[in-house]
C-alpha cells in the first residue's frame, strides 16, 4: 500500500466523523425546538456509516487511469486466516438516519406549541448523550489527523533518504 492510500483512508475517516460531529452539533442546538417544517418537534440524527474494501474502491479508481498499476490485495476472499495481512478497509457515511422516537412532553400552558391539554411535545435528545458522543467523534477525528501526521512524516523521511 503506498503513502497516497494512506491519506485516502484517513482523509474518509476525516471526512465521516466531520460528519458526525455537525449532525451532533445540530442535534444539540435544537435540543428545544418545539416547531420544524416537518411539524412537530426536532428529531434527533444519526450518521450511519459503513466499511468499504478500499482496494476495490482503488482499483476501480485506477481502471479510469490506465497509465496507472492495479493495487493487488495480498488477501483473496477465499483466503481469510490463511494470510496475515486483512483488506484494506475504510469508512463512509452511510446516511443519516432520523430517530422516531417518542418526544418529551412537558406541561407548559403558556407556550405557543402547547396541545388543548397544555403539553408541549420537545425532542427526545439527551445532552449528556450527545455530548458523550461529541467527545467520541471528536477523539476519532484526532485519531485520523494524527495517521496523516504520521504519514507524512514517514514519506518526508523516505524522500529524505533517497536524496
């Protein structure tokens, strides 16, 4: 697997949990929007991701560039436990997906949004949840920049060798 690959990969990671961490943002910002276009109160997101075999990814980058060699997997299918090294794997976002879950209700006459009983329907959304979930994404985004980091020192020292 070359350098190039590496960015690749860290960049997709980069990339899903930016993602994640606005959809979180956005969740906590409208932890009390009672109103949407949708009707009813805000619904909670989440980001689905999914792992794709990125030598296929590759390879079907490289067919486009002819000029270019196709990344051989050391790894076949059929051959899972026979070789050491797995596929090559990294993360997109799937989709954001919306949670139905009921909302809160709180008895609030005064409020605009309150039904003929005075209850005002707010979304399901847990603060402390989500900040949980914002450190998480977070922690994985600086996992990711640091692998470019490290990356780009270990090409800047190979360069630096062959000079």
């Amino acid at each position: 697997m070359g350098f190039l690959s590496n960015f690749d990969i860290n960049g997709y990671g980069l990339s899903a949990q930016r993602t994640r961490i606005n959809v979180i943002s956005s969740n906590i910002a409208n932890a009390q929007t009672t109103r949407t276009d949708e009707g009813g109160p805000y619904r909670r997101r989440e980001v689905v991701f999914k792992a794709v075999n990125f030598d296929k990814m590759l390879n079907s980058q490289l067919e486009e560039n002819s000029a270019m060699l196709r990344y051989e997997d050391p790894l076949d299918e059929g051959d899972w436990g026979k070789k050491a090294s797995p596929p090559i794997m990294s993360v997109v976002v799937d989709k954001i997906v919306r949670d139905d879950s009921e909302p809160k209700m709180k008895y609030d006459p005064s409020h605009p949004d309150a039904d003929s009983k005075g209850y005002v329907a707010y979304p399901n959304i847990n603060p402390v949840v989500e900040m949980a979930d914002l450190i998480e994404a977070t922690r994985a985004y600086q996992a990711n920049v640091s692998a470019v980091q490290t990356s780009k020192n270990m090409a800047e020292s190979a360069l630096s060798l062959m000079s």
